[in-house]
C-alpha cells in the first residue's frame, strides 16, 4: 500500500513541476521509493546529500498502521522519541510540509519501538538559492567514472529534464499498472 502511495507522489510531482525546471522547488519523498517504512529505518543514509531548502517540500508515504509521524520541536525531544508534546502529528498516511523557514527540523515514528530503532530524520532547512546557477557536487566511485565525469557538462539542459520527467512518469504508470494488476 505505501508503494501505492509513493507512486501518486511521484506523479503528483511530475504534474506539478509542468517543465518549470529551472529554480524549481525540490519534492523529497523521504525514504525514497521504500518511504517512511519500519524496514528502511536508515534514513540518515537517504538523506545524506541531500540539500533542503526554503521552498523546498517533504512528502511521507508511510502505513499508519505502524504509526503515525511527529514533527517535534528540539533535538532532546528527537533523540528520545519524545512524542508527547508534538509541533505537528502525520495521520493520514500520504503527507507533506513544506520547507518555508530555515533552521533544524525533527520528525519521528510515533512507535516508540520503531523511533528507537532509527525510524526518524533530522533536516538542515537550508536558505533558498536558485538551483539552476548551482553545480552540484559529482561523487565519482571509480577512475573511470572521475574521468567520464570530468568530460560531461557541469549543468543539464532543459531537455535533458524534460525527458527525466518523461522516464519517470513512464516509470510511474507501468508500476501503477502493475501494481493495480495484482
């Protein structure tokens, strides 16, 4: 069910970015295609390298029934699974917030089990820059990958966007449909 809902997240998002590309918000899915799930409880790992900022929206796709998510207000309250006095509580089971200030964010599984073991993530709302003037960093895990890297352009056309976006819409309704088959 939560594999359901990330793929209308991910269609909701190609629909809403309409090719308006450049200096675009971002729309994180938090935890990927896995989302916010018991299982995947490493989202330090997904979120590492990752750039949040001002504008930008966190979307979780997660089964209520391992819990609902907890946005808390200080570092203490996060490192304890402390959801007593929550700023907001995530219930419906597809939800977002936008990134509309600078400063630490905290959100954490409701399951204090599923808390303790790691289900929660810590963002750096970064302030907002166009992303389109930035060159982002490119990590090369070989030689060969350093020096395909060095040789490629350091900023991507707009068609290579718009034919991401055409992959992954692709990518979406064939999932859509296979997962409506069975």
């Amino acid at each position: 069910m939560a594999g359901l809902k990330v793929v209308f997240v991910v269609l909701a998002i190609s629909f809403s970015l309409g090719g308006n590309w450049v200096g675009a918000q971002v729309h994180h899915v938090v935890g990927g295609d896995r989302g916010w799930d018991p299982a995947n409880s490493d989202l330090t790992s997904w979120s590492s390298g990752k750039s949040f900022m001002v504008g930008d929206t966190l979307w979780f796709a997660y089964s209520a029934a391992h819990g609902f998510i907890a946005e808390v207000k200080s570092k203490e309250e996060f490192e304890s699974c402390d959801v007593s006095n929550p700023i907001r509580m995530f219930t419906d089971g597809l939800d977002s917030t936008p990134m509309d200030k600078e400063g630490l964010r905290y959100f954490t599984s409701s399951n204090p089990e599923s808390c303790k073991n790691g289900l929660k993530l810590h963002v750096q709302v970064l302030p907002h820059q166009d992303r389109s003037q930035t060159v982002m960093p490119i990590v090369a895990t070989s030689e060969i990958s350093a020096l395909a890297a060095a040789e490629g352009p350091t900023t991507p056309s707009g068609s290579a966007h718009l034919s991401s976006s055409l992959i992954l819409l692709s990518f979406a309704f064939a999932l859509l449909c296979f997962v409506m088959g069975q």
